[in-house]
C-alpha cells in the first residue's frame, strides 16, 4: 500500500456541495469514479495505492482553493482474508 496526502484546509467553514459525479466500468473486475466538490479545501494532494484487501486500486485527491476532484480506478470484488486472494461469486 503506498499512501500520499498533503492537504491544507479553511478550518472555519463546513462547506460541501458535490459538483459532478460519474461512474463505470472498465472491464470485468474494474470499474472507475469521478467526482468534482465544493469544499473548504486550500491545497490538497492525495494518492494511495492498494494491490490487496476490499475495492483494491488507485484514489487520486487534488484540490484547489475550494475545489476539489477526486479519481478511484479499483477491483469491484472483495478481498478474502484467509484466502488471501480476491473473491469471484459463484453462479
């Protein structure tokens, strides 16, 4: 897992407001989400990574002066934990 943030915010507002939202998939076990806000957000840079556990994949933050988007590329299966492997529904 590798995880990044920096982030710098106006403390004396609780502004939120969703701009834009969007949503796919990619292939058979990966899907995609984009999303744009209204926040109280200064300067904001966030990226983790996951290959393992639930929803594994990319999250990309940036944010600026009160505006932020924000970017998943992840695994829509759930990770089994004794298994140590990603679980696939049976039909």
């Amino acid at each position: 897992m590798i995880n990044l943030n920096l982030s710098v915010s106006y403390p004396f507002s609780d502004r939120f407001k969703i701009l834009a939202s969007t949503s796919g998939i990619l292939t058979k076990h990966k899907a995609i989400e984009a999303n744009a806000y209204r926040t109280t957000t200064i300067i904001k840079l966030a990226l983790s990574y996951t290959v393992r556990g639930d929803h594994a994949g990319l999250h990309a933050e940036f944010g600026l002066f009160g505006y932020e988007c924000e970017l998943r590329i992840y695994d829509t299966r759930h990770w089994d934990y004794k298994a140590q492997k990603f679980e696939v529904a049976s039909k």
